[in-house]
C-alpha cells in the first residue's frame, strides 16, 4: 500500500527526520518520537506506575520473606530476598510488556491504527517505537523497585555498571515481549481473547525461568523448557549483575540471546502488523 502525500505546513523549511532521510534514521527518528510520547503518558499518569509497582513488591516481601529460610533456596550468605529482586523486575516488566498489545486493538476499534500506517513511517519503527515504549515503561517502574530495595538495605551490589547493565538488560527484554504482544495482537480481534491469551503466555513465561528459583533445583524437563526461554536469560543476566552470584553462564550470551530473540520479534511483528487492521 503506498503512503499517501503529506502537504507539510507553510514555512516549514523540511520534514520532520522521522519521515525523511534514510531507512535507518527514519526509524531511529520515528522509534524515539514514539518513546517521547510514551514518556508524555507517564507525565499525566503517576498512578499506573505506583499501582503496577505493588505487585512486585507483593512478591518481593510478601512471598520472598515467606520463603527466605527454605534451604533450598538460599544460596550460601545470600538474602532470598536479593535472589528474587531481578526476577521480580522482570516479571513486573513482563506483564507490562505482554499486554502491550491492547494498545494495538484499541487503536484498531478507534481508528487510529489505520491512520498510523498510512504515513510515510516505516511500519518498524512503529514496531520500535511502540516496544521503546514499554522498555521506557519498565525502566521508570524498576527505577522505583530498586529505591525500594536501596530503604529496605536489601543487599544488592550497587555498582553504577552493574545497575546500568541490568536496567539496559531489563528494556532489551521489555521490548522483545511487547513485540511479541503486538505479534498476538495482530492476530486478535478482541480484547477479551487477547486477555486470555496474554494470561497464557505469562505463567509459562514466568514460571518456567529462574526467575524464582534456581535452574539447578528443577526437574530435567522443565530445566531444558527453561534454557529455551529467554526470560531466564533476561533474569540471569539482571543477577549476575546485581549481585555477582546465583546465575550460570556468561552476561555477554545473556544479551546476545536477548538481543536475538528481540530482533526475531521485531521481524515477525513489523511483517504482521499491517494484518491487525483487517
């Protein structure tokens, strides 16, 4: 489908870099206008940040004092507490991410989808922009989980590369589930179904990764579904990061499958969504 013209306004000197220029800065530049205006959202919306935040923090002291003595848990010195805070991050990013993609639907039903994909943007840096958006989502809610573990003194490395890394870890991953929400959202027709489905990928996602618990504690199967999962990655990484123990492997294959598993739903999201407003 062509993109219609646009008649710029009198006196602007030239279009806007996200409609102009090459592909790459046409997207770098639509990816970021779309984070902008994610960011103008959480600027009106302080209550949807507090409100997401309660539920990792549910799990953080609720299920992670409830479980600091089980032995099998506890890893040498280690607070259960510390071990749990990177899986939690990810988990709040995760149901942040997945459902995502009822922003796609909503946009169908209201019309606006439509009228995004007849401009000139390239239909990745929608994609981009939309996941940038929920990695800028997640980075502002876990800027406030680890305010809360700095009060509590519960006891992470507070290493300025090893927050940074983490953080950057924690938005790769972000980005790539809500691709894979727009990639489901693509393929639904209401939000009904959509909810239902997003519950479906969640729990496998979350329960079957480290993000819990240990690899080396779970049953042979569910140990190779987890090595299969890139949430585990996402989770090993944020660990070794922030504390330098209770993850396997190196951090540098830990972004690479993160990175990879992003750039696959990137793909596979920009080829669908043209399909979500049929």
């Amino acid at each position: 489908m062509s993109a219609p013209s646009v008649a710029w306004p009198a006196g602007s000197a030239e279009r806007p870099a996200a409609l102009s220029g090459n592909a790459v800065t046409r997207i770098w530049a639509g990816s970021a206008a779309m984070a902008r205006a994610e960011l103008r959202k959480l600027r009106h919306d302080h209550v949807d940040i507090f409100t997401r935040s309660v539920q990792p923090l549910l799990w953080l002291f609720v299920f992670g004092t409830a479980l600091h003595n089980t032995r099998a848990l506890t890893l040498g010195s280690l607070d259960y507490r510390a071990y749990l805070a990177p899986g939690v991050m990810a988990q709040a990013a995760l149901f942040i991410a997945i459902f995502f993609g009822l922003a796609v639907i909503w946009e169908r039903d209201v019309g606006q989808l439509q009228r995004l994909l007849a401009t000139p943007l390239p239909r990745t840096a929608i994609v981009l922009g939309k996941a940038t958006g929920a990695g800028v989502r997640a980075l502002v809610q876990s800027l406030l989980l680890l305010v809360v573990l700095a009060i509590a003194q519960i006891g992470i490395r507070w290493n300025v590369f090893g927050v940074v890394g983490a953080l950057a870890l924690l938005v790769l991953g972000t980005a790539s589930f809500a691709c894979l929400s727009m990639l489901i959202a693509a393929g639904v027709r209401t939000r009904e179904r959509f909810m239902g489905i997003g519950q479906l990928v969640i729990m496998p996602l979350f329960f079957a990764s480290s993000a819990l618990y240990p690899l080396s504690i779970m049953p042979g199967w569910l140990h190779v579904i987890a090595r299969v999962n890139p949430l585990t990655y996402e989770v090993q990484g944020m660990r070794q990061m922030l504390l330098g123990a209770g993850a396997s492997g190196e951090v540098w294959l830990d972004f690479l499958v993160v990175g990879g598993f992003l750039a696959l739903m990137v793909v596979a999201a920009t080829r669908a969504y043209p399909r979500a407003i049929l």
